[in-house]
C-alpha cells in the first residue's frame, strides 16, 4: 500500500491503514476482518460525505469485496464490476486508500473501474449489464492462451435486467473451464427493479429454503474461531461441508438451464459464507453462479432506510441563501405532468431512470401511462416505437449517454418508420464527477444524421417547456437535448412562441453604419446564454456581434443563419457536444450554396477524445464552454 500524509492518527492505528492490501487480507482471523469492514464503513460515509458519490451501494458490497480479494489473487486473477459504481472499496484494497479522498474530483480517482488507472481494474464500466459478456472474453481467451487465473464477474439484479446480460448467458453454454459470477442481489437498481427477473429474483430469495440453510451455515461457521486463526485458512478445511449444505438446498433456478451450477441464495454479509462459496467456486470446472443477498446501504442507518436518496450524494458542503433555480429535470417532470393531466395518450417512459428523469409524480399520477422498463434501453425505444404506432403518445425519458445503447433501434424501429416518439434526452453535454462514461457529449453526432427526426435543444426551462408542448402536437420524431443541472437565471426573460423550424435572434449590437458584424455567434440549446453573456462583454469592447439561439438543430432556420452569416465577418458555433460530426459540421453542410470562407468559420466543442471526470464549472471552463471561455476564444480568434 502507498504511503500517504494525510492519514489522521486516529486513522493511522486502524487496520485498514496499517496492513499491506490486498496481500495482508490471507493472514486476518474473523475478528480482524469485521473490524476491518467496520473501519471500510466508516472511510466510506466520510469519503462520501467530502466528495460525494455512490454510498448505499458501496456500503452493502462491504463484505463481498473483502471475500474477493481475500479468495482471489488480483490482479492475476480478473474481478469484473458491472457498472463498477461500487467499486470504492474494491479501489481502497488495492493501493489507491492514500486517493480515495480524490474520488470524482478534478484529476482525481474515477467513480469506477478504469483500466488505465490500476492493474487490479481487470475492465472499465460506467453501464449497466457488460461483466458477464467481459467475463466471458476473458474466460475464452484464457483457453485460447492456455493460460491459469480466475474470472469472477460481479453482477447486479438490476443489472440483470438488461438484455446483454442475457446475450452473455445464452453463449455461457461454449465455457469448458471455470468461470465465477456473482449475483449480487440486493432488491434494488437505483430504485426498485422492475419486470419478470426481478419477480423471479425475488422468489427465489423468499423461499423458505434461505432462512433454512442460512440457519445450518450460521451452525457450520460458529465453531471458527474469530481471533488468531487466518480465516482463509479455516475456511479451505470447511469449504467441502458448506458444498455439501449448499447442494442440499436445491431451488429449481434459471441459471442452471444455462449450464451454469447454482449456489445460493447466501448471505452477502456473512464473511465465512461468502469465502467459503467462492473458494468452493474458484475450484468449480465450468461456469458457476453464487446467489448473495446483500443490503444496499449496510451498515449506515439512513442509507438503509433510503437507498434510492443515498444511492448516489452530493458532498456536503455549507449552504449560502442564493436563489433556489429548478433543474431541468424538474422542469421536465413538472411539464409532461401538466400536459398529461390534459391529453390521456401521453405516457412517460424510463429504463430504470423514474427518480433521475423527474417521472416520479407522473409515475404516481397516472401509473397507467407509466413505464419503467428497466435496465433495457433497445427495448425503451422499441417499446415506445409500438406505443406510437398504437396511437399513444410517447415521450420517453433517457439519458443522452444512455441512448445510445438504443441507436439502432431509433434509426430501425422509429425514424425509418417516422414514428412519432418523443425523446426527452437529459444530462446532455458534461455532466461532472461521473465523466465519460457519463458525460453525453455525443448525441449530436450520432442522431443529427438520422432520417425524419427533427432536433431541438432549448436555451433554459422555459424554452424546453415550450418545445415539449410543441413537439407533442407534431406527427413525427422530435428528440429535446437539455443538460444536467440548474436552469439559468436568465430563464424566461426572452421566451417567444416555438414555431417549426425557426431560430431565435437573441443578442444584437451593431456599431458599424453598413450594418455588418464582426462576429456572429450560433449557440446550441445550453450555450445560448452563456454566448449571450460572452457577447455582452465583446459590447463592452465596442466590438459588433449578434447571437442566434438555433433551438432546432435540425432542421435549421436557413433564412435567419443565411441572412447573418452573410453580413457577419466572423462566424463562431457553440455547441457543448463532440466536435467530431455535431452542430457546426452540420450547419457547413446545409449553407454549403452559401460558399462561406473557412478561414472565418470558428467552433468551440469538445475535442475528439474522451472527457475526463471532474468539476462541471472547470471542465467547462477547460473547454471554454462558459461565457469567459466564449469571449477569450473570440478574442483570440479574430486578433484582439
């Protein structure tokens, strides 16, 4: 373990801080290692309260993360997290404790695995639904190579109901060696999962045979002495009775129909238990599934009683009265409520996002024309695609991130069809701690060049307001792209009518008697008032520009872009997505008959690489992405 400075005293004498990770986890007796969780709960909750971040998942992974490494020899042998947001324990045993006070902060530790960060991180996520078809890559290969280490991949129940997940264990059937998932089933996504497997899960973990056989394990591991014995060790001589209560208990289960051998459902928390499967696993030739039931939140009383509240916080830091601003979340939610109370056909979609999308009152409102689908964002969009074509009106709220896993489907199923389906895309642009796994920087890209979908990105809550009432009365595709965070303050002081197709001349200062300008700016949804902002102080330097809000990206208001385009000296397109494909390679590409000179066309965009996490306001700043950012690029670009 590296040495770190910062370490108080107090933290100094514990365990966790003395011992040499993840090695030292062989030699610990039982009495050492529930202390050592206790102390993991406890740099947890503070950690999380510094930085924020994933609590309630990390507390109830506590135990599991501690038999892995005490179990297994990473980074040989290979753990891979699916989602990885409970990663944080599993990043404190393996050399990054002196950083974990770093976590999602600037050119800090990541929120979750990250290969290029350490070795012990066998394979990066940020979705949901990937370890087992990663798992079975590495699985393959190692025979392929002939090589000898473990595979374990840790799955969720929520996770579960993602179709990929299904995809992987439908191909399990090909493994000749072993291979170890874990199904950590804690009764929860981020909030309660939905759908049959999660009804199945379920069953499974209330038969009567759990409260049995945990009863006979609790019997099996009371004669283990907690101090002064190695609990690796007394396990290694247990493990063949704990095979044989295991098998006893036999529940007709899934899994085994995919060829893979069931144990379970065993308690998550129950150190013995837990190593003991998965020594017994480790030895197993073939694919075999260790059910846990764990508690999301362990150990800390607020995180228990609220999972879905401690899934993911915010650090806590002291409050200044500053004018409470809605999000656009909110906005969201509170629009597609009023509008639905007006027109029955309406119906709200989410995969596993009620309580992120702001669908929490509508689910409860109107839970008839409400859908969370789950982990399952091909089947949201396809789902949505059927509802549309059945005279429904579907607005289907997603992540921009997570639309992605669903672009096939959009093109398939929807746009070629010219379905009308509304995509409500939320945390579009940078999104902060979470970084690029995250960050929804990309939609432009990937949809402006899709067929029969019009492209709108409102400027604040208003404006989105507006464009949701719009799109409804229309009979095609609509996709509306607003970011993550507060609305501007700037909200609803210029809000005119949303008309097809038309821009929004927002800003206007003309010096010059030819009525040209020296730069025009062409801002995209969230860059609107910044620009607005940014051309103010180019006011304050006496130099002439305008602003054009465009709110439909696609189709463009050619009349007012050509009009100002062609009177304007310098031409600068601000949009926060991926340079690469987005707004302004479209806007060149539709006033191509305009013959615009190169030499003063500008952009400010994300550059062609992946965002890293940190602070919204400075990777907004890094990327110029704010109204200081806007009037320095200006600046320098047109020699001031």
């Amino acid at each position: 373990m590296e040495k770190n400075q910062t370490f108080t005293n107090m933290e100094k004498e514990n365990l966790l801080h003395k011992l040499d990770l993840p090695s030292d986890l062989k030699k610990l007796s039982l009495a050492e290692l529930e202390k050592l969780a206790a102390e993991i709960r406890e740099k947890l909750i503070k950690v999380c309260k510094e930085c924020g971040g994933h609590l309630a998942s990390n507390l109830g992974v506590v135990e599991l993360t501690l038999a892995l490494h005490s179990v297994l020899d990473s980074p040989k042998d290979k753990i891979i997290w699916d989602v990885s947001h409970q990663c944080y324990i599993h990043k404190m045993l393996t050399g990054r404790l002196d950083r974990i006070s770093t976590i999602r902060q600037d050119d800090g530790l990541s929120g979750f695995t990250k290969i290029s960060e350490s070795e012990h991180d066998a394979f990066g996520t940020g979705h949901a639904s990937t370890s087992l078809s990663a798992g079975l890559g590495m699985v393959h290969a190692r025979e392929i190579r002939k090589e000898k280490y473990t595979v374990c991949s840790v799955i969720g129940d929520g996770s579960l109901s993602g179709g990929m997940a299904f995809e992987a264990l439908n191909n399990s059937e090909k493994i000749k060696s072993n291979f170890i998932c874990i199904l950590n089933d804690n009764n929860m996504s981020i909030s309660m999962p939905v759908g049959c497997m999660a009804s199945y899960i379920t069953r499974v973990r209330t038969h009567p045979v759990y409260n049995k056989a945990k009863h006979k394990f609790e019997r099996l591991f009371e004669k283990i002495p907690k101090i002064g014995v190695p609990l690796k060790r007394k396990i290694e001589r247990t493990v063949e009775r704990l095979r044989d209560l295991v098998l006893e208990f036999k529940v007709g289960v899934l899994f085994e129909e995919f060829g893979f051998k069931y144990l379970g459902p065993l308690d998550g928390h129950n150190l013995p238990v837990v190593m003991a499967a998965l020594k017994y696993a480790k030895n197993y030739p073939g694919p075999i599934m260790i059910h846990i039931i764990t508690k999301k939140g362990k150990g800390h009383l607020p995180a228990e009683k609220n999972p879905t509240q401690y899934h993911g916080i915010s650090p806590q830091t002291t409050k200044t009265a500053t004018k409470a601003l809605k999000t656009y979340t909110q906005v969201f939610g509170e629009t597609i409520m009023d509008l639905a109370k007006k027109d029955p056909n309406i119906a709200a979609i989410t995969p596993a996002m009620t309580e992120g999308s702001g669908l929490t009152a509508f689910s409860k409102k109107f839970p008839d024309r409400f859908f969370d689908v789950g982990i399952a964002e091909e089947h949201a969009v396809t789902f949505s695609a059927g509802l549309a074509r059945a005279n429904i009106k579907p607005v289907l709220a997603i992540y921009s991130t997570f639309l992605q896993r669903g672009f096939d489907q959009v093109i398939h199923d929807i746009c070629l069809q010219n379905l009308p389906v509304i995509f409500a895309v939320d945390r579009a642009g940078i999104v902060g701690a979470d970084g690029p796994t995250h960050h929804g920087i990309f939609d432009y890209s990937y949809l402006l060049f899709i067929p029969n979908l019009t492209i709108l990105a409102p400027k604040d809550g208003s404006e989105l307001k507006g464009m949701l009432i719009w799109a409804l009365k229309q009979k095609r595709a609509v996709s509306i792209r607003y970011p993550r965070g507060s609305i501007p303050e700037q909200d609803g002081t210029v809000n005119p009518e949303i008309y097809d197709k038309k821009a929004e001349l927002l800003f206007s200062f003309n010096n010059y008697k030819t009525k040209s300008y020296k730069v025009l700016i062409i801002a995209a949804g969230s860059m609107a008032w910044p620009s607005f902002e940014a051309a103010n102080l180019l006011k304050e330097k006496n130099i002439s520009s305008s602003v054009i809000n465009l709110r439909f990206i696609k189709p463009l208001d050619k009349e007012l872009l050509s009009k100002y385009i062609k009177k304007s000296e310098h031409i600068f397109v601000i949009e926060e997505g991926s340079a690469t494909g987005g707004v302004s390679s479209y806007i060149l590409k539709e006033m191509y008959p305009l013959n615009i000179n190169l030499s003063q066309w500008h952009q400010i965009a994300i550059p062609d690489h992946f965002v890293e996490h940190g602070n919204m306001a400075s990777l907004k700043k890094k990327y110029f992405l704010d109204q200081e950012g806007i009037f320095k690029f200006i600046l320098k670009n047109i020699n001031i």
